[in-house]
C-alpha cells in the first residue's frame, strides 16, 4: 500500500518507522525546518531527520494547503494518508488524496483533551485512564468521526514525558494493525459527543510558575504534566528555583513554608505540602535537598512563592 505520512515531532517518529516497516512510505511530509537555541541554527524536526536516515521522499512546504505544495503531494498518488501530529490543519483538497480521507491520531480520549497538550491535560486533571484515538480527519480541530480507540491507565506518578513515549508506541501499533482496514473502506466511525469535549492550548514557559496557594496535589499534578517541558518552578528569596524531582508530602504547612525533612524539602501549599528530592537554582546544576539547604540555608528562612504568579490562562476549555 502506498502512503503519505504527515507527522512532525518525536511522537510521530514510532508511527514513521512502524509504517515504513509494513508499507510503501512514498512520501513523508513535515514541517520545515526552523531556528533553535540562541544561535538560532536552523534545526530539521524529528520526523525529517528519520524520513533522511530511512532514504524517505520528503517534502518541508511553508505551506501544505497552497495548490502547488497539494499537487506535489498528489502527484505521489498515495492510497492512504496518515497524520500524526503534523501540526497544523489540513485543507479539503488534501483530505481528498485518497478515500475515505486522512487517518489522523491523537493521544487522547477523544472528545476529551483536543488540541495542543492532550497528554498534558490528562495529567493536570489527574485522570486515571487516556489513550489514543483514531480518527477522520475534518475541517474542525480533532472533532472528525471516531474510527478506533485504544485506552491505558495512567501510573499515579507517571509524568507526561512517561506517557508520551508509552502512546507514541501505542499510536504506531494501532495505525499499523488498522491502516488495510481504513484504506479499504472496511472501518466504522462514530461521531464525537461534543458536548464532552475539552480544548488544550500550547504550552507556555510561564506555565512553569507554580501558586503555593493551590492544593499540593493539584501542584503535583502539574509537576507531572509539565516534565521534561516547562518544567515547574518556584521563587525562594531572590533564587529561582526549578523542581526537578517532586512527590507528594506527607505534612501539613503553611503556604510557601519550608522544612528539611530527612533527605526532601518539604513546601507548603494551599492544603499539604511537596516533598523536594532535588532542584535546580537559576544558573546552577541540580543538586540533592540536602545539599541545597546546606548551600542556601537563608532561604529556608523565608516564604517561598512571593510574590505570587500573574494569573494564566487555563491549559484546558
């Protein structure tokens, strides 16, 4: 079978390599190639990099939708077209390419979660279960007719970069097991129940910040969703301090209060605490708690989170 992948980031590249393995991969189409770091050097994303290694047509255009980059796409006359995670939406003409339209998959449990951070959101809201879902592709965001859904539990203390890399695995299995069935017309769909769905928006390095004033597990649920990207982070006296390695306290403290307890800070929150196993002041390499309060014993003399963070706008709607 001949396909047209369309994918981007790491969480595309299992379903690259999976598909490649089964299928006639006749052109891999991401999204070009853009400045990274302070130098601003001009990085490939990682799905072109595996669509070089694996000697993959690729196609970067700054736009797909235009009627060029579509005829060039076309002119591979694909009879299946995949779509993980490209990135942007894709236009009628290019859901035309071939029948019944583009299979698109997306790592939650849709109409739950749609958007930009759906394994982020899940965790924010301490879910217990999410998973992939198969889906047609259609004009509105990730609202297309449901073809197959594949669900896990979420681990207690299971981290977005843990989840991640566990759906992107199963995305590939399921989009190689249900492909022939798509492209043959076999596959039932089902409508979304829209009044279920929810909305998450990109993330933002200021979704870092975190407010002492919420619940510890509310503030250990967004340390969860937030590794390794942005990360959550804590003002201690004039130290910026990121929080590298967190778990739920076992002790009640005032909001932004500090204690060294065995071999963990513990920090205060709206109701309980965090346990700190390690931390990263602003400049500097992470280091153990202890080794922290050894090295900045004054500012365990004083509130941690103060001032406060500006409000944010909500990850999910």
């Amino acid at each position: 079978m001949r396909i047209v992948f369309f994918g981007t980031p790491d969480f595309a590249v299992p379903s690259l390599r999976r598909l490649t393995e089964r299928f006639d991969v006749a052109l891999v189409v991401t999204r070009p190639d853009r400045p990274v770091g302070r130098g601003g050097r001009l990085t490939p994303p990682p799905v072109a990099g595996v669509a070089r290694d694996l000697d993959l047509d690729l196609f970067q255009p700054p736009n797909p939708n235009k009627l060029e980059a579509v005829e060039a796409i076309a002119s591979y006359e694909p009879q299946a077209v995949v779509c993980v995670a490209y990135g942007r939406l894709l236009g009628t003409l290019l859901r035309r390419l071939a029948p019944p339209g583009i299979l698109n998959a997306h790592p939650s449990l849709l109409p739950a979660y749609r958007g930009a951070s759906p394994i982020q959101g899940a965790l924010l809201e301490g879910a217990r279960e999410t998973g992939v879902t198969l889906i047609r592709l259609v004009r509105a965001l990730d609202a297309g007719p449901i073809v197959a859904v594949e669900r896990v539990r979420i681990d207690p203390d299971e981290t977005a970069a843990d989840l991640h890399a566990r759906l992107a695995d199963l995305t590939a299995d399921l989009l190689t097991g249900l492909l022939p069935g798509w492209a043959a017309g076999e596959l039932s769909e089902e409508p979304q129940d829209e009044s279920k769905a929810s909305l998450t928006r990109p993330l933002e390095r200021k979704d870092a910040d975190l407010d002492l004033r919420q619940p510890a597990l509310e503030l250990y649920n967004r340390w969860r969703a937030f590794q390794p990207w942005p990360g959550v982070r804590v003002r201690a006296g004039d130290t910026i301090c990121g929080l590298t390695d967190v778990r739920p306290g076992s002790r009640q403290l005032e909001p932004g209060q500090v204690r060294l307890f065995e071999d963990a800070l513990l920090l205060g929150c709206g109701d309980g605490s965090l346990s700190i196993r390690t931390l990263q002041p602003a400049g500097r390499k992470r280091m153990a708690a202890a080794a922290f309060a050894r090295g900045y014993h004054r500012v365990l003399q004083v509130p941690w989170g103060h001032p406060y963070p500006d409000a944010r706008p909500p990850l999910i709607e």
